[in-house]
C-alpha cells in the first residue's frame, strides 16, 4: 500500500455506515472561473463568467443569474452544530449558552411573549476562521508587524477577523483519505507534500481560492476525547505540507480538526508550525473543526464555498457556517 502502512492502516476501524464511492466524482474545470479578486467575491461584471455558478448544462462559468444557477443545486452544510460540552481546543474559552429569557417571564398585552438567550463564547470554538491576528511568531504578526501596538483589552486595531472579506467562490477538495483507501485517517498521521499532491491530482489551484482537506475526522465528533486528541493525536498537514498549501496562494485552507495541523501523539497544541507558516509567514486564513464528511461522501471534488464568519470587530476568530454548492 502506497502512503500509509499496514501497521497505520490496521488503526483503523471498519468503516460504518456509508461508504465513499470508489473514485472521486470529477467535475468539468475547463471553462472560465471569472473575475474573482483576491478577496474571493465574484465581480458582477457584465458578460464575464460568474465564479462557481453552474451553466444549464451543469458545468462551472456562466452569464445565467445566481438565482437560476442555483436553483435545484444541491447545499451541504459544513458546520458543526455548537453546544456546550462539544469537543473544542483547552486553550480557547468554552461555548455556553443559556436561555436569559423564557415564554411567559414577560407577557405583553396582547397575550405575546417571546424568549432570548445568553451566548457566551471563544472565537476559536466549534467551526470558525482564525483571523491573521491569532498567530504570533516572535512577537510578530503577518507582515512583520509588531503584535503589542495592535492589541488591547478591547481586541485588535488590525487583522482581526473583521477584516476578512465574505468569500463567494470555488474551493477544492483535496480527500487525503481517500488517497490511501480509508474513510479516516489514523491519529496523529503527518500529511505529507507527496499526500496533498496525489489528493489534487488532475484538479488546478488557482491562487485566491480555497483548498479543503479531508481527513475524515469529522465522523468521530461524538468521541469527544479522542476528537481532541490529546492522548493519540489528530491528523494533519506537517510543516512541509503547509508550505506546499502555502505555495499555491489560497485565500484560505481548511479542515476537520480542530487545531487543523499534524498533532503528535501526546503532543497537543504544544507547538504549531502550520499556523505559523500559514497565519503569520504567508497570510492565509485557517478553517477549523469543519463538518467535511458530507461532503466527502459525495465525492466532489471542486465546489462553491460560501464562507463569511461573524465580523467581531478585533476578534481573533469568529464561528462561520460554511456552505458548499455542488454543481
């Protein structure tokens, strides 16, 4: 076997449920994506392809209306439902919410009442996007700008997540798993260049778009511990993987695991030079603790990626509901 080994491989259960099909559905990449800018929001310029909306025939690039494009196109959800209690990094502050207000505490006149909650909550929890300013190295941010003048106690002046566009365009699946015959990857299993570039076979990168990878870790939500690994580690790109990402120029990469990169067993967050590379060296956003098994189990291979996390003004991260098209 190619990548993993029989020992990696004999980690794995047997798959349950459903499985993914045999090959990866390839969809049409030869017309036009466009006019995207480096923010990834489609330009409404007359006459030029639409990035991501299908033509009637089903391909990607045309001059049809968003409406038209999308209607009957199905919409795969790829976010974790928050809670308490669900699996998130030790490091970040928990979710908490509690109803503030229920039926019948106030009622109006009329006979209506109506209920509201407290929310209370880390930006780097459940599915989020980790702004440029979540990441220091040597007390620098991306840019080489000094962390200390930027931050307060009210957040930061600049980078942070309020500052990344709304992002309408293509992204790209790159189903490490499925590259080596698994629905999961093994704990702690470092991705490799050689990984992402057998995952991306056939498919173009194109600098300003986004890449998914799929680890298949999303399925093992509901083990709490061993989703945040830090007995057995989790899946993910290594240092050498995240400068191969970082080489193609996405506006953004994400994945299933919550801290995204390689953890060693035992490790934890100990060190995390994927974020450095990305984050600070290069200035790539982070999606984390995404919901990919849906998605992988339809074999799609490019989609439509919605993405546009909570403007927290000077906030680190904010929760986001991405949302995948498929053509």
């Amino acid at each position: 076997m190619q990548g993993l080994d029989q020992d990696r491989h004999a980690l794995l259960p047997a798959p349950s449920g459903r499985s993914r099909p045999a090959s990866a559905a390839s969809v049409d990449t030869s017309t036009p994506h466009g006019t995207v800018p480096q923010s990834g929001i489609a330009t409404p310029d007359s006459g030029a392809a639409r990035p991501g909306l299908a033509t009637p025939s089903g391909g990607f690039g045309s001059t049809v209306t968003p409406w038209e494009a999308l209607r009957g196109r199905r919409v795969i959800d790829l976010a974790q439902p928050m809670r308490r209690g669900m699996p998130q990094s030790p490091n970040h502050p928990p979710f908490r919410m509690a109803l503030e207000r229920r039926h019948g505490d106030m009622t109006r006149p009329d006979g209506g009442s109506a209920a509201n909650e407290l929310i209370v909550t880390g930006g780097h929890v459940g599915t989020h996007v980790d702004a440029l300013s979540h990441v220091s190295q040597d007390g620098l941010l991306h840019g080489g700008r000094p962390a200390g003048p930027l931050q307060s106690h009210l957040g930061f002046s600049d980078l942070g997540i309020d500052t990344f566009p709304p992002y309408l365009g293509r992204a790209v699946i790159l189903d490490v798993a499925r590259v080596h015959g698994v629905d999961v990857l093994p704990a702690g299993y470092a991705i490799t260049p050689d990984d992402l570039g057998r995952a991306a076979r056939d498919l173009t990168l194109v600098p300003g778009e986004v890449i998914l990878i799929g680890t298949g870790w999303s399925r093992r939500w509901s083990e709490h511990d061993a989703f945040i690994g830090a007995r057995d580690g989790t899946p993910g790109p290594d240092e050498a993987a995240a400068h191969w990402l970082a080489a193609h120029s996405p506006a953004a990469v994400g994945a299933e695991t919550i801290a995204f990169e390689h953890i060693p067993a035992g490790r934890g967050h100990a060190v995390l030079p994927a974020h450095r590379v990305l984050l600070v060296e290069h200035g790539v956003h982070i999606v984390e603790t995404m919901n990919l098994d849906p998605l992988l189990a339809t074999g799609a291979r490019e989609i439509l990626l919605v993405l546009n996390p909570l403007p927290l003004v000077g906030a680190t991260g904010a929760p986001v509901r991405p949302l995948a098209v498929l053509a």
